[in-house]
C-alpha cells in the first residue's frame, strides 16, 4: 500500500466518522421530538415541535 492510498483511507474514514457523528445527533433530535410529541397531545404544540425539530 502506498502512501496515496493511506492518505485516501484515512480520509474515508474521518467521513465516515463525521457522517456517523451526523446520523447520531439527527436520530437523537428525531427521538427527543417523538417523545415530545407523543407526551403532547394539542396539536399546534405538536406542529411547533416538529418545525423546531427540523
């Protein structure tokens, strides 16, 4: 393996890693909102926390 190819590895793997960091947080906002939305049941609180969740 030469160094180029190192290099590109490396670098997938750090993309990797900030996509996985990403997916987490979105999944962790997505899941705050869904258990607020189902402790809530007026509608127009409901609509609000699914915009600020966006």
């Amino acid at each position: 393996m030469n160094l180029l190819q190192v290099d590109a590895e490396i670098t997938e793997t750090e993309a990797l890693r900030l996509e996985n960091a990403a997916l987490k947080d979105q999944l962790a906002r997505l899941s705050q909102a869904s258990i607020s939305v189902s402790g809530n049941l007026d509608t127009e609180a409901v609509l609000q926390e699914v915009v600020h969740s966006a």
